[in-house]
C-alpha cells in the first residue's frame, strides 16, 4: 500500500486458471460495490531485469526535488530502483525537517557501483544530500 495523490494504492499480482477470470471479476465487482476501485489488468510480457541488486540511502535537508532529481540520474544509468521508501523526520540538532530515503535498485552489469556512485556525488551537492550505497539485502 502507498499513498499516491491524497489516496492510498496498492497492486497485487493473482495468478489463476483462466477458467477463473470471471470469478475473480465478479468479486472484484462486489469490492466496487463497497466504495473500493478496482482494476483488472492482465500481466504479458514480464521485463525481467538482470543486474546487481544495490542499496542506496539519501539523506539530507527536506526540499522539494531530491526524489525526481536522484532518480534522474539512476534513470539515466538505466538503473532499475525496485522499491523506494521515503521519511521527513525533525533532525537531531535543530528539529529542522530532515529527508530519508532508502532505496533498492538493480544496476545494470554494464554499469559499475563507482560509476553509480559519481553520477550521484555529481549532483550531492547541489541538492544537499548525503549518499551511501552498498550491496542490497536480498
């Protein structure tokens, strides 16, 4: 579940025998019924990525653009981020609004950690924010 645009969404992926399709639409119609939107997509083809799962942490002074402008540069590395987790916290020292983000990606092969890792100090500090990276949980 996240909240997008004031709503909360969520997607969950069901498998089941085509023979079931319509069951599962009538069930989603009688969700509609209740107040709750549902949408039925059919899944094709899956773009199953291939690279080295990496974490990477931002933190840095709440501002407008930190998300857009990292994710502009790991877009541009064909980086795949797979989840991104945000939080505004007080800071410690002066209670200002303080923003986190934890995010787990896919990097290409063709594209080194240090690589990753410049692109983002390239923009470090004109958006104010501290980076880590190191190898993702898996």
């Amino acid at each position: 579940m996240s909240r997008l645009g004031g709503r909360y969404v969520g997607s969950v992926l069901v498998e089941l025998p085509e023979s079931r399709l319509d069951e599962l639409g009538d069930a989603a119609q009688r969700i509609d019924a209740i107040g709750l939107k549902l949408e039925r997509v059919e899944v094709t083809d899956v773009d199953e990525r291939e690279g080295e799962p990496v974490g990477l942490d931002i933190v840095g002074p709440d501002r407008p653009g930190i998300v857009h402008e990292a994710t502009a540069v790991l877009a541009a590395l064909d980086v795949n981020i797979e989840e991104l987790t945000t939080t505004i916290e007080a800071s410690a020292l002066s209670g200002a609004p303080l923003f986190r983000a934890k995010v787990k990606m896919l990097v290409p092969t063709t594209v080194s950690d240090q690589s990753v890792r410049e692109a983002l100090e390239g923009i470090s500090d004109e958006i104010m924010v501290d980076f880590s990276i190191e190898p993702a949980d898996s």
